[in-house]
C-alpha cells in the first residue's frame, strides 16, 4: 500500500458523533501539553472552541475524561477514565485497520494515479 488511502474512525453514541479522530488527537494533545488552551492552540483552534470540545467529552462519559487543576494557571490533566477511553480508541482504530487491510488494499489498487484523478476533477 502507498498510504494514499486512510481508514478513520468515529464512535457514534446515541446516534450522535461523540468521538473521532479530531477530539482524540485533541486529549492526546491536551496530555501532552498539561494545558486546554494550549491543545487548543496546537491544533488551530479557538480557546472557546477547546473548551466545547472538553465539556462535550466530560459529559459524554460516566466520569469526566479531563480535569482541571485548581487555581489560574494550574493546568488540566486526563483522569484515569480519559486515558482508558483514549487507549481504547487507538485499540480500536488498530483492529479496524488489520480488519479491513485486504479491502483497503484491493481499493487503492483500483484508483486512478494522482495525476489523472486531478485531471478528471478539472475537466468535469
């Protein structure tokens, strides 16, 4: 495979989208960086924007998946559940990925090169 293909994943809970792979790179981040607004920034989005993103994931769970540290400046950090629900997702995305890669790859086999695919798209 040359990777011009990509299987993405998003978990659906009560028919609506909860988790996928923007609001997961965005805990990644946040563990990364100790700091909501700083995952934020990392990703190109706006402070209240983050914010959003967090408070949907911390109400979506049984326990929130990330907390903050008291007092200005103190931080935010993934709970115990917020690590689990992370892990399990790159498990998850794994499995699918070995899952489908026959599939994938009898697909990106039969697509056009790069090339041709954008000279079909310029001349319709």
């Amino acid at each position: 495979m040359t990777g011009r293909l990509r299987l993405t994943l998003r978990v659906d809970a009560d028919g609506r989208a909860s988790l996928g792979h923007g609001k997961v790179r965005l805990l990644e981040q946040l563990a990364e960086t100790g700091s909501i607004s700083a995952a934020g920034r990392a990703m190109g989005m706006s402070y209240r924007r983050t914010w959003l993103l967090v408070d949907n994931l911390n109400q979506l769970f049984v326990e929130p998946l990330v907390m903050t540290r008291p007092g200005g400046g103190g931080g935010a950090f993934l709970t115990e559940t917020g690590k689990t629900v992370l892990a399990l997702y790159r498990q998850i995305e794994q499995d699918a990925a070995h899952a489908t890669r026959s599939g994938m790859e009898q697909m990106e086999a039969l697509l056009a090169p790069v090339g041709e695919c954008l000279q079909k798209t310029l001349s319709e």
